[in-house]
C-alpha cells in the first residue's frame, strides 16, 4: 500500500481518535488545535510506517490526513452521530 493510500485509510478512521480526544467542553479553536495536531502526528506515524519519513513525506502525509478526515468526518462521522457519542462517553468531567 502506498503512502497515499495509507493516509487516506487511516485518515477516514481519524475522527474516532480525535472524539476520544477532544472534550465537549472545550472551545472550538482547541477542538481545532487538537484535530491539526493529531493529522500531524498521524502522518509522521503513517510516514514513519511505510519507511518514507522525510519532511516532504511527512508534510504530503500529514495533508492527505487532515483532508481525509475533514471529508469523512463532515460527510459520515458527524450525520451519523458516533463521534458526538464516543465525546460523550470519553468527557472529562470538570472539577
């Protein structure tokens, strides 16, 4: 499998780490930070995975992540509810 490919699959599955990372409580722009941060990471790891980790590769990957899981999370995750479900189950409560 490609490093193309291989963003792109891991990058549709995405939204369910980062529901389970991000807290219904917290503001949109740290949802949005934790969401840019984890693509990043994810296409270092994917890089890293198909032995091509250089800047490039890892920039190429880490787009090709984010934009997958942008395109599945607003197409599928987000009507389905399951990642508004998994946030909830996953909630931090504040003390």
């Amino acid at each position: 499998m490609s490093l193309v490919e291989l963003s792109a699959l891991i990058g549709a599955f995405l939204p369910t780490l980062v529901a389970i990372v991000n807290q219904p409580r917290w503001p949109s722009w740290a949802r949005a930070a934790a969401t840019v941060l984890l693509c990043i990471a994810v296409g270092a790891v994917t890089a890293a995975a198909s032995g091509e980790l250089t800047g490039k590769r890892w920039f190429e990957s880490a787009g090709i992540v984010f934009a997958a899981a942008l395109a599945t999370y607003h197409a599928w995750w987000r009507p389905s509810g399951i990642t508004t479900a998994i946030e909830r189950a996953t909630a931090v409560s504040a003390r």
